[in-house]
C-alpha cells in the first residue's frame, strides 16, 4: 500500500505527529505540504496535517490539500484546544472540507499542542475586547505545552492504523 504523509507545522507540533503516524506505518512517504505542487499519483491513503488556523486548516495545508484529487484522505491537526472541544471540532470539520468533492474522506484526528508565543502574546493585546484571559484559558494553555506527548503518538498511530483499514476495505 501506497502511503503519502503531508504536513504542515509552524511550531514543530504537527511535524512530530506526522513522523509519528510514519513510523507507525513502514514504507510511508512524508513530506512537507510547501513541497506539494500537484496530485500525488498511485497512493493509496493521502493523510494531511495542519496546525489550527482561523477556525481551519493553516493556508500551506489549505493550498496542499487544492491539489489533491480522486485520492483516500485522512486529515489531522494540532490546535492548543483540548482536543474533544468545540473548537477543536470545528478544526476539524473545516480542515476536512477543504479537499475537492472528488476525494474520500475517511476520518479526522485531532492532538493538542502547545501554542507559539506570538499567538499569546497577541491574545494578550486583545484581551479586554476578544477573549479575556481567564483561568480556564490559561490552565489550557499550561496543559498545550505538555503536547504533543507519547501518548498523543500512540493515539495518532492508532488513528492511523485505523484510517489504513477504511482505506482497503
């Protein structure tokens, strides 16, 4: 089985839970979404990862994702949201929307990761008219930095493992 591994990351977060998802499966492909110029011919499986970007998938994934057609997609993503959040939800709806209508979506995953300190530190000028920093958000925030861990690998290894079974039935 043919396997190709897209990525995007801005901090790294991304990037780790692609490499885990290729060490899962021997013999995939992984390559960086900026690399992507046209449809990839003879895979099997496509995954795509993204980094969270405006309710959705970060632009270099969107653009990624546009060259994909007729293929079996798995779309996955990283955000600083607990991962079985609305938000992080909402991610992934919309990451998973993005690739043309003549793809096959078989499944999303979702892993929390830390957030970049320009993200933060902008929040912060924004507070007192966007989102104000309570508690909650901050314990989220604390709790971003610890991810992606072994066990977010083994969830996305699992995931995957799943998303190749969809694939060949």
């Amino acid at each position: 089985m043919k396997i190709l591994i897209i990525y995007s990351s801005a901090t790294g977060n991304t990037k780790a839970v692609a490499e885990a998802i290729a060490k899962s499966l021997p013999g995939a492909t992984l390559v960086a979404a900026r690399d992507v110029t046209e449809n990839p011919v003879g895979c099997d499986l496509v995954f795509v990862g993204f980094w969270a970007f405006r309710r959705g998938a970060d632009l270099m994934a969107q653009r990624a994702m546009g060259h994909l057609h007729g293929q079996k997609i798995a779309v996955f993503g990283t955000c600083g949201a607990y991962p079985d959040s609305e938000a992080a939800q909402v991610y992934q709806r919309n990451a998973a929307a993005v690739p043309a209508g003549d793809n096959e979506s078989l499944g999303t995953f979702m892993c929390q990761g830390r957030v970049h300190s320009y993200h933060i530190k902008s929040q912060h000028k924004m507070e007192s008219t966007v989102q104000p920093m309570t508690p909650e958000r901050q314990a989220r925030l604390e709790e971003a930095e610890k991810h992606p861990d072994k066990q977010d690998f083994a969830r996305a290894a699992a995931w995957a493992a799943e998303m190749v079974r969809k694939a060949q039935a």
